[in-house]
C-alpha cells in the first residue's frame, strides 16, 4: 500500500467509527430539525390575554368574547397536541384539537367564550372573570407550564407580556401580533361611604378615590363619563338612589377608572333577608322535594305577624321574579325559609330561580314592587351560609336556617 493509500484508509477507518458512534450515519434518526417540536423553552408561550372584551367579535358567532393569545417563541414548530387551557390549575379543563401546530413566530388566538368547538377559530368550554381570574397553561403529560393570575381588568385593556416576561396592561391591544406596550396609568375606581344597602333614614354618602383624582358619578342609571356631574360634596340620598360613579387620576396619560356602583334603599321595613346559602349540599334538604337546594332566610323584627301577600323575591333588582303564596304570613321575631330551587310553587316556597355560587343577588320586595332589602354577594363555599351581622353587614358563617345567626 502507498503511503498516501495508508493516510486515506486512516481518515476513512476514522470516519465511519464516528458514524458508527452516532448513531449508524443516519439509519436513527435523531436530527429533529424538521420534526414538529413539542418542548416549551423560557419564555412566555401565553403572549396576550383580554378578560373585558367589546371591541371586536370572533368570526364564528359575531359576540365579544374573552380571548387568549399563545405565540411560538421557538425557531422550530410548536405542537399542542395534548396541551389544553383552563382557568383553574387543578386540571385542563379545554384540550387544543389534534394536530394544533403554531409555526417559529407566528401567534394563535383562542376565544375563551365557553362554547367549546372549533371551526373558524378555536373556542373553549369557559369564560374568563373580568374581575379576577387566572389563565393556566398545561402541556400533554398535564403538567402546568404557565399561570397567569389577573385581577380586575378594564373594558378593552389587554394583559400582555413585555420584554422582561411580565405581564402588563396596555392600552394597545394586539390580537395575533406582536405585543405594543403601551402602559398607562389606570385610575382606581372610587369607592363609597357609607356601603350600599338598607337604611330607614335618609342619608349622606361620600365618594372617594386616589388623592387629585376627579370623580364624576350619575344618578339615573346612565353610565358615567368625564362629561357628567363632577363630584365636589358629599350626594344627599332621601329615597331609592343607584349611584355610579367613575375617577380620572391626576397623573397625564391615566386612563378612567372601571365604573364602580352602590344602590341606597330607604325603607324601615321590619321583614328583612336574614341568611342564605347558594351551595348547599349536605347541609338541610328541602321537606316537599328531598333535595339540598339553594335556600333564603327572612326573618321579621316587629312585635307583630306579618302578611307577606303582594311580596316577592328575585336575583335581580329590575323585577319581582317570584311572589309569595296568598296568606304567607311570618311570626313575630320569626324566620322564614324559602328555597330557591327553580321549582316555581304557587302553593309552597319554592323559587323560580336559583342561586350562583359564583356570586349572585338576592332582593326582596314589598307589595308595591319596592325593593325593601337585598344581598349582593361574591362567590360562595359550600355548605357555609351568607348571615346578617348585627351592624346590618353579611359574613361567611356556619348556617343556622330557621334560628339566630351565630
């Protein structure tokens, strides 16, 4: 063999032991570069989330649905196959079709509207709380790859991550683009004193929010804008008030607060919404049905027996949803239980409605369609009742139906 003979049957001996320790020169196949990567790397794959959406409507049902943008931060293709979405991190709860593949760049919008198909666009089978949520992201071994909590969040104002992986409102609004961090101040919506609810003499209420903001506010049910009343003394209430009211902080650029709202009822009624509980589920069952449903409390404070004829209920305050049976009447210093099980009894106390655990209201009205007392609450636990205190305020607290709070 010639010497340059020997050198090349050294490089070629060389070569195919390097082959051979890689993998058989291309019989394995381990170069992924032009497979489908399902691996997630540092940043953000959740790019753009709007919780209070009115101004533009999805292409399949034309409605202004909450949204949920995901971006491929990767330089190879990004497969969610088995990835899904939901709004609590216990599990998924909304699975991404087969086959869902965001190309290197490129952005996937998914309206979280609770219809839960796919045809033009991608939508979920949940809604997102403008007043406080959080977006979960699992990956296809359901293991949580992000979680993004929001609190309350303003009409057409999206929460979109910045350059630095945080997550900030901004007023320019990007749908399947990249993310313009436009951040303005958002002014603190104001808030009222004394709370809204029941008082038998007329009132004073003062409003309040960050010091040098403006406040502007309505009394006949219109939205309020930096047009309205400006704010300047406390608003004297002498009957039925809803009062709604904005603020605009000081500072140049802010944007207007979300509206806040506070409804005054002046009436001395003596029949009042004593308990309630919208999630029973072990704690008393219903006597006609056998069932744990949603129950009210009324309790009556007079020295005297009440005639409840002409009353009403509902869980909201526009109308009387629900009236008593005729010769309805509630003892002296007595309780009165009434479920709201949507049975709809003309005969027995059985509601046309149900109470949300989520949050919901109760309002009672008297015999001239005036509202006498009603209860706005936030999401309920189960099994825990909603009592009056003895300051006319409502707490979480073991149920007592048909006796004194505790």
């Amino acid at each position: 063999m010639l010497k340059n003979d020997r050198f090349y049957f050294y490089i070629f001996t060389i070569l195919i032991l390097v082959l051979s320790a890689c993998g058989g020169g291309g019989n394995k196949k381990n170069d992924n570069s032009d497979l489908v990567d399902n691996t997630v790397n540092e940043k953000s794959i959740i790019s753009e989330i709007v919780a209070y959406n009115s101004a533009e409507t999805d292409p399949d049902f034309g409605e202004y649905g909450d949204w949920i943008e995901l971006r491929n931060v990767n330089d190879t293709p990004l497969d969610l196959s088995g990835y899904g979405l939901s709004e609590t991190g216990k599990k998924i709860k909304w699975f991404f079709p087969q086959h869902t593949v965001i190309a290197p760049g490129e952005y996937l919008v998914v309206w979280a509207d609770d219809h839960n198909i796919t045809k033009k666009a991608m939508h979920t089978n949940f809604k997102l709380d403008a007043k406080g949520e959080k977006v979960v992201l699992f990956d296809n071994a359901g293991k949580v790859l992000e979680e993004i909590k929001f609190k309350d969040q303003r009409e057409n104002i999206s929460l979109a991550v910045n350059e630095n992986g945080e997550f900030v409102q901004t007023a320019t609004v990007t749908k399947g683009a990249k993310n313009i961090i436009n951040e303005r101040v958002v002014s603190q919506k104001p808030n009222f004193s004394p709370a809204e609810g029941v008082y038998a003499n007329p009132i004073e209420v003062t409003i309040t929010s960050n010091k040098g903001s403006e406040i502007y506010y309505t009394i006949d049910g219109s939205k309020p804008t930096i047009e309205s009343t400006k704010y300047s003394q406390p608003i004297s209430i002498n009957s039925d008030t809803t009062i709604k009211a904005i603020a605009m902080d000081s500072v140049k650029g802010a944007l207007v607060s979300k509206v806040s709202s506070a409804t005054y009822v002046i009436s001395s009624t003596s029949v009042v919404i004593n308990e309630l509980m919208a999630d029973n589920n072990q704690t008393i069952k219903d006597p006609d049905f056998n069932k744990f449903s949603d129950w009210i409390e009324l309790y009556n404070k007079s020295d005297a027996e009440i005639q409840l004829d002409g009353f009403g209920l509902s869980d909201s305050k526009k109308k009387i949803k629900w009236h008593f049976p005729p010769n309805t009447k509630i003892a002296s210093k007595g309780y009165l239980l009434v479920w709201a099980d949507d049975k709809n009894s003309t005969t027995s106390l059985h509601t046309n409605f149900k109470l949300s655990s989520k949050g919901d209201s109760v309002v009672l009205f008297d015999q001239n369609g005036k509202i006498i007392d009603f209860v706005d609450f936030d999401k309920q636990d189960t099994d825990k009742s909603l009592s009056r205190k003895e300051d006319n305020g409502f707490e979480k607290t073991e149920p007592t139906p048909g006796v004194k709070n505790k």
